[in-house]
C-alpha cells in the first residue's frame, strides 16, 4: 500500500475536521458549503435592508434631531422566530463567535462598494461590561467589528469606549425603559485616538437606538469626529 501524498493526508485532515465540526447553517442546522452563515432556504426568509445604498434610509431617521449621522445601515430586518433571530441568539448566547465575524464580512463586502462608507477611518464598536464580557468570552458587536475590518480594511478600536455601569438587558424593556437603562453607563476613553476621524460605530442590533444614541453622543463630543453606524439587524418600529 503507497503512503499518503500530502495534499491526500491535508484533504484527510480537512474531512476529519469537517466531521467534527461541521459547517451548519445558523437559522436552521442544514449543512453548508462556503463562507456564508445561511443556508439556499434560510436565505429566502431572510430580508435585507439594502440601506446601504442610500446616505439616508429608514435607519439613519431613526436619529433624526438625536445624533448627526452621516450614514447608517442594517445588514437585515429583524423578524421573531426568523433565521436572523437565531443567528443573533448563537453570537450572543451559545459561543458561536465566527456567526458574527462572517457576518461581519459579508455586510463589509458591501459597504466597501458603496461610497458613503468609503471615507471611514476605524471602527468602534459598543462595548460590553467587563464582568458580562468574560462571562460570555467576548464583546458580540467587537466580533462583528472584526469582520467588518476584515473587509473594508480599517482598524477595530476597541479601548475608545467602556461600559462603566452594568444594566439589565434590553430585550424586554420598552422603547423608554430602554434609554433609561442605558442613560450614563458609557464613557470616553482616549479621544486623542479618534479626534478628527470618520468613526463607524457598530452594534449588534437596532432596537429604539438608545444603546448607538448613548454612545454616539460620546464619540462627536470629540472635535472633529464624523460619526456612521451599521448593526446586524434591525427591528421595525414598535419592537
């Protein structure tokens, strides 16, 4: 019996690999192939904001007479019991940190064809409090962050912005609730780093925008800065 040639032994180890950690689908377990999180089928449930495309959209109205945003987009809508929902509940709840990163990815493909995205000079994504961070083992919007710059080639800074108060989640609170919970738990750190600069702010989700509002506020508090935000999703008013 010959020996394995290398390429057969790499092939060997990929098929191994594969075997104990498949490629599933995130909004329904099917098996994948590629670098896309979703299956053909999830695929035709999901629905996609497009709102890149346009400087102005139905995310950046959000903030209207709030924050001055020079661009701002969803990847998707959120939909309860849809395959984005359960995506968003592996990133966040059960460890499974590459959902966001190809996520990230895909949306930074996008955005780098657009130009009112061209100009952004780095990342910042929200932060996490730093008990509720180990706990989980790290920040859902700083993963989605990662894949982002992956694709749009800007640096991730993760150390301009700290959650200083922890607060109760946001799921099920209402839309003032929500900006009471998050009021005076963000704070500014290093502004020498961002004075001057095209900042992307980046989430996991759009709720009532109190989270992006509290932060946001913060990053153009520094002279010179430009502010445009990107979340995963986004829910429709009245979520």
């Amino acid at each position: 019996m010959l020996p394995l040639s290398l390429p057969k032994w790499r092939d060997l180890g990929a098929g191994l690999l594969h075997l104990i950690y498949p490629n599933l689908c995130v909004g329904c377990d099917r098996e994948l192939s590629g670098d896309y999180c979703f299956c053909l089928i999830c695929r035709r449930q999901l629905h996609e904001t497009k709102q890149y495309l346009e400087p102005e959209n139905d995310f950046t109205e959000r903030f209207w007479g709030r924050l001055q945003v020079e661009s701002g987009a969803a990847m998707y809508y959120f939909n309860r019991k849809s395959p984005v929902q359960r995506a968003l509940h592996q990133l966040k709840y059960k460890n499974q940190a590459d959902v966001g990163v190809r996520i990230g990815r895909r949306f930074g493909r996008l955005l780098a064809r657009t130009p009112h995205f061209a100009d952004v000079e780095a990342i910042v994504p929200v932060p996490l409090h730093s008990s509720r961070e180990r706990r989980r083992g790290y920040n859902q919007s700083a993963i989605f962050a990662q894949g982002l710059s992956e694709s749009i080639r800007r640096p991730v800074l993760e150390n301009v912005l700290a959650r200083v108060q922890q607060t109760t989640t946001q799921t099920r609170k209402k839309r003032m609730e929500r900006f009471q919970n998050v009021g005076t738990v963000f704070a500014l750190k290093r502004p020498d780093r961002i004075r001057g600069k095209h900042l992307l702010l980046v989430d996991d989700v759009l709720t009532t925008g109190a989270t992006l509002e509290a932060c946001g506020s913060l990053l153009l508090s520094v002279d010179g800065v430009r502010l445009s935000m990107v979340t995963i999703a986004m829910a429709v008013q009245g979520v």
